[in-house]
C-alpha cells in the first residue's frame, strides 16, 4: 500500500503531524516489532498501533487472515501492556483497608 497521496484523511493527517512515518521504499507506515506507528525524527510518538496492510512496508507478507490474527494479538498485548497501571499507585477500593 503506497502511502503517498493517500485519500486516507486519518493516515494523511499522521503524516502530516509526523506522528507516523512512511514505511521502507514508502509502503506502508513504519512499524515497531509489535505493530506500534514509528513517529517522524524528532516528534514524540503517540501510542498507536497497526495491523495489516499498513505493516507491509516492515512486513513483506500481511495479507493472510492467520498473519493478520497474529498481528492483532500481538498488538493487543503491546496495548495492554503500554496501558497498564501498576497495582501499588492504583487508588484503594472504597471501603477497604
């Protein structure tokens, strides 16, 4: 999927903000290992991630349906781990202690 003059509102306004780069020879977007968006140099990333078709620059082979499963797990993973909160700063439960 060549990026370039994409139609795609939300894939051209991360370009534009440089929150998503061009993936190599411009497919795709530049991807982690775990599907995050890579960020243009010098702009600090924001926590998205991608499956699919948009990989295909990191990933030459993403089109398959089990390709793509294991790509949604891992990204999900990556999700829940970049979202997690660790149990000591969470707030005590009403009522307890």
């Amino acid at each position: 999927m060549d990026l370039r003059g994409t139609g795609g509102p939300l894939v051209r306004c991360l370009l534009e903000q440089g929150q998503a780069r061009p993936g190599p020879a411009g497919v795709g977007l530049g991807t982690g290992e775990e599907g995050r968006l890579v960020p243009a140099a010098g702009v600090r990333g924001v926590r998205l991630w991608t499956i699919g078709a948009l990989r295909r620059g990191n990933l030459l082979e993403t089109t398959a349906a089990a390709e793509i499963r294991a790509q949604a797990a891992e990204a999900a993973g990556a999700v829940r781990e970049a979202l997690a909160v660790p149990r000591a700063s969470r707030p005590a439960a009403a009522g307890s202690g």
